[in-house]
C-alpha cells in the first residue's frame, strides 16, 4: 500500500534515480525514445480521489476529471486538471521509504511543470499563493487556472480580455460591481495603480502645451518691451539745452511732452516715458489678464483629466491596474 510523499522529508526516500537496467547498445536505443522507440523513466503516481477519471501518459502527463481538492465533499465542485511534467522539480518521482513504501505525490503549483485547471468552485489565489491586487481573492468560485514557467498567448487575429459580461455569477448570484484587469509583476501588488488611458493622456498634453504656447507668447511680447525700455533707459542722455516745454510724437502713443527743464535738470525723458507706458499698459491689459484666464485653463484641464477615475475623459483607468 502506497503513502503520500510529503516534500519536506525527501531526504527519507532511497529509491535509485533511473532504472538500472544491464543493457545492450542496441537495447539502450531501444527504450530511449529516439526513433518513436518507448522512452523508460520514471513516471509520477499521483494521489488521485478514487472517484476521479484519471487519464495517464509519458512523462508524467495525466488528464483528471475530478473534484476540486477542498471542496470535494460539496456538490458541484467539479474540476478539470491537466498537467504536463507533474513533480517535475523532484528528481525522484517514484520515491520509496526506507521501510519499501511506493510514494504518492499530490499536485503541487509549485513542481507541476505546466498544468491547466478548470474548477467549479476554487480558492484560486489562495491555492497558487497570488496577491490580492484590486480584484480581490475570490472563495469558492468557479476559476481556470494556467500555469507554467513561460506562457504564451498567440492570436492571429485579435486578443481580447474582458471582464464584466455577466449579471449574475455560475451560482446566480448577483455580482456587486465590474472588476477590472491586474498585471502584478513579482506577485507584489503594493505599488498597483492605475493604467493610463492613451487618447486621453494625448488629449491632456495636447491642451496642456497650447496653454504653455500662450503662455511663452505672452512672456515673449513682455521680454521685448521690457528689453526696448531696457535699452532706452540704457542708452538715453539728458538735453539742458533750452528751456521751455513743446511736443514731441512717438507712435504709437500719443504726443508727449518734450523734457522740461528745471534749474538745469531734465525731470522728464520722452523716449523712457514712451516705453514705460507702453510696457505698464502691455502689462496692465495684456499680461496680467492673460495670466488669470491660464491660471482657469490649467485648473479646467487638471479638473477634466486629472480627475477620480469614473470621469470618462480621466487619463486613468477606472478598472484596471499595474504595478
């Protein structure tokens, strides 16, 4: 009578790895494999519910139409399970105690090379130890499982992943609410957040540069005046020549009084007024409400796009994350 193998006591099991067979060359060949010859090696006894429908192949392949292991004395709790490589990491897959005992193994996520299971009522992520993530880890509910070192998914024409078809659940039960899409890289989901929605996000920085644009034209204009009153407080002389007031024109403003001369001293230069005037009034009517009305836009697109996830134009998902 067998016993289960509990992985945490190989070091209990002695049956030699491999048969040691005495062996021709051409006998070798023969049960090698090659050449569609049967390939001899050791192959997994799996601990299997006798209830089970258990199909078994080569190299520890096995199709199970079974129950789900913790539910199975629940009614439908029905499972399908395919594997390919079952007890792959052990080196030994037909172990035997010291005492003789053929050992059994069960499935295991962690040595099943590759397997795929179909359940009617699973705790899937507790059963493959995976993060919670946003979706929450569901119990008792119907699940398909896919696991192997690489995976592939491969269309040729389109892939879709959809959640949310359904109303009501395999047991019609209601569902509370949509649950979205997790990618966890490293079964670590304490940095998930939100994925970006790319029109949207294109949306964003489109309106986002065309107020830096008016921004940077508005700065522009203002350098220039500024830099021609630079230049003409820089460079202008004082004339005490005369004394007496007259007119002087310089568009586009209007005329200006020409320098006044008190005891000796020029109070007033016209080209600096000119610039001055016209720099404060570009400031005064131009600027300062061009500054208010970005400051609204840049407030009305952060509102629009930088807002909670259930508004349609957000650049986050509402459903789906990634770590």
């Amino acid at each position: 009578m067998g016993g289960l193998l509990d992985t945490k006591k190989l070091s209990e099991t002695t049956t030699p790895i491999g048969p040691k067979l005495d062996l021709s060359q051409e006998q070798r060949a023969a049960v090698s494999g090659i050449g569609n010859s049967v390939k001899v090696e050791q192959t997994t006894d799996p601990a299997e519910n006798p209830a089970a429908n258990l199909m078994s192949g080569p190299a520890s392949t096995f199709i199970s139409l079974t129950r789900n292991e913790k539910y199975k004395s629940e009614p439908n709790a029905g499972a399908i399970w395919i594997c390919a490589g079952m007890s792959n990491s052990l080196k030994d897959k037909a172990p035997e105690t010291k005492q003789g005992i053929k050992q059994q193994t069960k499935k295991n996520p962690n040595l099943d090379a590759s397997f795929i299971t179909l359940s009617a009522k699973s705790d899937v992520d507790d059963y493959l130890g995976l993060a919670q993530g946003s979706v929450g880890s569901p119990t008792a509910t119907a699940a398909i499982t896919i696991k192997s070192s690489d995976i592939r998914v491969v269309a040729r024409s389109g892939i879709k992943l959809i959640t949310g078809t359904d109303t009501i659940n395999e047991k019609s039960g209601e569902y509370g609410s949509i649950k979205g899409i997790d990618i966890i890289a490293g079964n670590d989901d304490s940095n998930l957040q939100s994925m970006v929605k790319g029109e949207n996000l294109v949306s964003f920085l489109r309106e986002v540069m065309d107020v830096m644009s008016n921004i940077a034209g508005t700065v522009e204009i203002l350098a220039k005046h500024q830099n021609d009153l630079n230049g003409e407080i820089k460079t202008h002389t004082h004339n005490t020549v005369g004394v007496g007031t007259g007119m002087v024109t310089m568009p586009p403003l209007p005329p200006l009084p020409v320098t006044t001369v008190v005891n000796g001293t020029a109070i007033v230069s016209p080209p600096v007024l000119a610039w001055g005037i016209l720099t404060s009034t570009f400031i005064s009517e131009i600027v300062l409400p061009n500054i208010g009305k970005h400051k609204r836009n840049i407030a009305h697109i952060a509102r629009q796009y930088l807002a909670p996830t259930s508004d349609a134009s957000s650049i986050l998902s509402k459903y789906n994350k990634v770590n």
